[in-house]
C-alpha cells in the first residue's frame, strides 16, 4: 500500500510537466518583458563583446501540427544595448547599421523541421536591406497559465550568421586586422502570450 501511494504521488508531481510540454495550437504574440533576443561576436580573437535588442515584436502561429506553424519578428535596431553607449551609437551609425536608412531587422520563417524539443526553423532574415535565408536550432520548453488565466508558451533558438554577408563592415583599419570577428551567434529566449480571440 505505502509503495502505491508513493508511485500514485511521483505520478501527480509529474503531471503538470508533462501538460506544459503538450502544443497549445493558437497566435502567440511575443512578450519583450519576459524575453530577450541576444547577440555575441568574437572581439580580438580571445573574448566576445555581448549585447542585445530591447525593442522588438512579433507573432508565433502556432499549430497543432508543430512543423506547419509559422513565426514573424521584427526588431527595432536602434534599441541595441552592448552597455558602451559610444559603441552604441557607432553601430547604429552608417558605418554599420545605419539605422536612419535600415530601422528595422525582420524575420519570416519558411519552414520547421524535426520535433518541438528539437527543430529547426529555416526563414528570411533581413538586416541592413539584405535578406539571407538562416536556420534556427530550436527548443520548445513548454505551455502553461498564467496566474491570470493567459496561455503562455515559450522556446529557446540560436543561428549563427556572417555578418559581412548582410553588408555589416567596421572601417578599413578595424577590417584589416583580428578585432572584431565576422561570425555572429544569435540567441533567442522568447516567452510569448496567446492573443486574445475577438468575441463576435
């Protein structure tokens, strides 16, 4: 009897894991406070210079067949952060992003392979006007309520990408010698909020 109710009891714990783990079909919209979209480029071929984008939005159409769902983000490039506020706005200057002319860095995926615990996700990704097809390795971690009854779901993704294909070059001098890498890791912690159904 006691082995019962021990069995019984780990059986109960596991329960709502294995619910947060089960697809909850619907468009999700990106939640910024509770997400981040990274980035890390090598710097001076030992370390890496981290930073990231504070402003960004977007849709997850998630189906309940996961390789048919369908994700479109947009980031506002003026918000990135490296925490060196001169470093800042040199890349947000012509000489790298030129956000006056290229505002915004836009992806719309063309496809998911594999399963939700591990996918890949192939899309358009747009930066500086150039669009380069990427692929995502990704992870969905879950589904669950809020305590205000919203359905949330999150994933983990991360690509990695030249960034000299999308026209993103420092000046000659930098260029010519090992400061800055060229590949760039891309890193996304995305938590996201069912959208509300409009009542008819």
């Amino acid at each position: 009897m006691k082995q019962f109710v021990i069995v019984a009891a780990s059986l109960m714990m596991a329960l709502p894991a294995l619910a947060q783990q089960k697809i909850q079909p619907g468009v999700y919209e990106i939640d910024a406070a509770h997400s981040k979209v990274g980035f890390e480029i090598p710097h001076l071929v030992i370390s890496t210079v981290e930073g990231r984008f504070t402003k960004y939005a977007g849709s997850i159409d998630l189906k309940e067949k996961f390789d048919a769902s369908k994700v479109d983000a947009t980031v506002e490039v003026e918000s990135i952060d490296t925490s060196v506020g001169k470093r800042d706005e040199h890349l947000r200057s012509a000489d790298f992003f030129d956000t006056k002319k290229f505002p915004k860095i836009t992806f719309k995926s063309t496809g998911i392979t594999g399963t939700p615990d591990n996918f890949k996700m192939t899309g358009d990704l747009t930066i500086r006007g150039v669009t380069k097809k990427v692929v995502f390795d990704g992870k969905y971690l879950g589904s669950v309520q809020d305590g205000f009854g919203q359905q949330k779901v999150a994933f983990d993704a991360k690509t990695k990408i030249n960034r000299k294909d999308f026209g993103l070059t420092w000046n000659k001098m930098v260029e010519a010698g090992p400061t800055v890498g060229d590949e760039v890791t891309l890193s996304l912690k995305i938590q996201a909020a069912q959208k509300a159904v409009a009542k008819k």
